[in-house]
C-alpha cells in the first residue's frame, strides 16, 4: 500500500490495543518501510 495506507493500518491496529514490535519491548505489528 502507499504509505497514508500504512499509517492509517497502524493506528487501527493501536486503537485495537496492539502494539509496535520493538528491540526493547515485544509486540504485534511488524512494519517494513520502502518509501
């Protein structure tokens, strides 16, 4: 998708109670960026 798509998905997915998957703190949303 483009990258308003990619933004829009995760903030969905927050508001859903996911969170990003960091080093330090593990989590559910994996986002690779190509822009």
């Amino acid at each position: 998708g483009n990258p308003g798509m990619i933004t829009d998905a995760q903030i969905a997915l927050v508001e859903k109670g996911l969170a990003k998957n960091l080093r330090r703190a593990p989590g559910q949303i994996t986002v690779e960026k190509y822009w």
